[in-house]
C-alpha cells in the first residue's frame, strides 16, 4: 500500500524523501502544496520536475479524511462529521469570533476515560486517530472555510478539545502540533495551539518536552473524592500530582499560565464552597479559569448550573485575583457545544454495555 503523505511532519517527510533518494528541499516543497495551498494532487505541484511527480505517484498519496457532512448553527459555528472508515466518524468544530476562529479538533475515535459527564467518553472508544486523520481536520476545514495559502485570518487558533484524550494519543497529536507550528505547514503560534487533558501527568511532563504548546487541564473538581468520580483517571493521577504536573509545565509553556476548564454541574460542584475549595487546590498554580455550563446529551444525569450561580462562582475566584471567563455555549442547536460531540463510534470496549454512577453516588 502507498504512504499517505498527511502521515508525516516535517522531519519524518524529509527521512522518507532521503529513503526515495531526495533532497530536504523536495520534501519542504511537498510539504508546502500539502499544506499550505492545500494540494492533494502530484500533478498539481508545478515545481517538481516531472520525473518527481511520477515517482510520488507510484510510491505515495495524499489523502485527508473525507467530510461526511457539514453543519452551520444559527451563530455561525460550524460542524464537521470526518469519516475515520470501519463505521466510526469524528467531529471538528470551527468557532468563529470577531478577533479570531478556533478550530476544535478531535484525536480518538471515542475515548477510554469514560469521564461522568462527558458525551464522548459515554461513546466507548475504538482507536486513536492517525496524523492524517488529525492534522487533516484542519485541510477539510480550511478547504471548506476557503482558506489556504497558511490564511491565519480565518483559523488563528486550533484547540485539541473534541472527542478523545489528546495525551492518549501522544505520538500522533506532537505530529499534528509540529505540522500546525511549522512555517512551511500552517504556521500557527504555540500560544494560539492549545492541548486540552484530562491530567496524564507523566504525559503532561513529555509534551513539555516534545512540543510545548498552551495547555488546559480539565479540572471539573475542588477534591479528589468528587473528581475520582467525575473524572475517573484522578483516581490514578490525583489532584496534587496533577498540580505539581501543571507547575513543572509552566517552566517551559508558551504562556505563564494553565487554564483550568470547569464545567459546571448543578448541586454537583458549583457550591461557594467548591470555590473556596479551588481557591486553595490551586494557590501555587498561576492559572485562569474557564467555567462550562454543562451541555446536556441524550441520557446524561447532570443539569446545567443557573446562570446566577455560575456567575456567583466566577465571582468567588475573581475576588481572590484569578481571571475567570465563562464559556460562551455555541453551536448547541447542532449538538457542537463542549461535551455533546458523539460522531460515532463502534465501542471496542464494551463499555456501553455497563455501568453508569447513579447521581446520588457522585455529590460530595
Ligand atoms: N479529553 C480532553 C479534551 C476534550 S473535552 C479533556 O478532557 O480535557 C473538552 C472539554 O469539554 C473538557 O474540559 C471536558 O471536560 C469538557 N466537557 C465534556 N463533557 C462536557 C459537557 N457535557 N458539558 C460541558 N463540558 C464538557
Ligand atoms: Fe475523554 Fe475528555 Fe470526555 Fe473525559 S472529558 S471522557 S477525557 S473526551
């Protein structure tokens, strides 16, 4: 079978040209119609001698994930079904707003974490998302947004927070993220790449070696007896490791903070005293916090906490000097918002077969 060339970031493409007998700069020119003019086609790269054409032809292909469909909510978000083969799809979510357009993109086919409250993780999980299936989220979008040519005006930041655990798929994501940070790629800036984790601490410490880029952590919980069961793989990687994780990142991140997502679960953890609670956790973690209103799907036992209670816990962090936002919910006509990606996913794990945490098991 030919290699799909969507596989490789710049390093890895440059060692398979020497293998074919080619130059770097041949590989640096493939890379530059692959990615920044968004060219599938060898006869279409018109700097090649034909002879190299030819060659690629016989020994390679450029093939991203094919859309399957493609939906735009009343706010202008936009959802895109990624065909991933064997009958699981993925969903990638593009947002736009008046300063910039985020790209939410996913990197598994379900997910194994199987967090309490999350759309996905009650999917199951099937298989980690290859390069291409990953970086090619970003072609498809910026083929069907009309942007090549590394256009940053209309995708300016990528975020790894659809379906699946990024750090999960390590190998695959630092490609993804070494093909959106390279100039003759998309030429995205690290600020504006974020990987959004569940907290795989010994992960977290290798993509701060292997490609450090902004980081959110998915906190959703003041205390472990509550995360363990919100956000089951705490109770593998507890919350003090998990802050001493987050301190050791900052030492080389591009920004000098660690944004912690909290979605917010009525008479789950919204109280003050779940603030309060966050106020200490995180004393020694310069951060900002990114409150969610959680976003029901079919068969969840959470409700979503009132606006004035959400407000009223962004106020407790604020007082004490953390700068809070609260997530705007977009796209939920569409089942885009966070947390209601479900695309579809043939569960190898037998997980939704099982069990579910009755609701009075979890408040704490
Ligand atoms: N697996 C990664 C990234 C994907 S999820 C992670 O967990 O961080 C992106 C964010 O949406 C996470 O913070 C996740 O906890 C949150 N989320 C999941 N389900 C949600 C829901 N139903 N409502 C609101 N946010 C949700
Ligand atoms: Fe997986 Fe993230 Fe969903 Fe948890 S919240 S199940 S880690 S995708």
């Amino acid at each position: 079978m030919s290699v799909n060339l969507l596989d490789f970031d710049a390093e890895s493409l440059t060692a398979w040209f020497a293998e074919q007998g080619e130059k770097p700069f041949r590989a640096r020119q493939v890379l530059r119609w692959m990615h920044r003019s968004g060219v599938a086609d060898f006869d279409a790269m018109t700097d090649l001698a034909k002879s190299l054409r030819e060659k690629l032809r016989a020994r390679a292909v450029v093939v991203p994930p094919a859309v399957v469909s493609d939906k735009l909510s009343d706010d202008g978000t936009r959802k895109f079904l990624i065909d991933v083969g064997n009958g699981n799809a993925v969903e990638t979510v593009f947002i736009p707003e008046d300063d910039r357009g985020t790209l939410c993109i996913s990197t598994q086919a379900g997910c194994a974490l199987d967090c309490a409250f999350c759309s996905t993780g009650k999917q199951g999980f099937n298989r980690n998302l290859t390069v291409a299936e990953i970086i090619g989220q970003l072609w498809q979008a910026n083929a069907a947004l009309g942007a090549v040519h590394g256009d940053e005006r209309v995708i300016s930041n990528v975020v790894m927070m659809g379906m699946g655990e990024p750090l999960a798929n390590f190998d695959n994501t630092v490609a993804a993220l070494r093909l959106m940070l390279d100039d003759n790629a998309y030429g995205l800036s690290r600020r504006r790449v974020t990987v959004s984790t569940s907290g795989l601490v010994p992960v977290m410490d290798r993509l701060r070696e292997a490609c450090p880029v902004a980081l959110a952590v998915s906190l959703h919980a003041p205390n472990d007896a509550l995360r363990d069961q919100l956000v089951p793989i705490n109770q593998k990687y507890p919350l003090k490791d998990l802050m001493a994780a987050c301190r050791r990142y900052l030492e080389k991140a591009p920004r000098d903070f660690i944004t912690f997502e909290y979605t917010m679960m009525a008479g789950i953890n919204d109280a003050d005293a779940h603030a309060r609670e966050l106020l200490a956790l995180v004393r020694d973690v310069p951060c900002k916090f990114n409150l969610i209103p959680f976003n029901p799907f079919p068969g969840s036992p959470f409700r979503r906490s009132p606006a004035d209670r959400v407000r009223r816990f962004a106020d407790i962090l604020i007082q004490a000097g953390i700068v809070t936002t609260t997530r705007k919910t977009r796209g939920d006509d569409i089942d885009a918002a966070c947390g209601q990606l479900a695309g579809q996913v043939r569960d190898k794990t037998r997980r939704t077969a099982g069990r579910t945490i009755p609701l009075q098991e979890i408040r704490t």
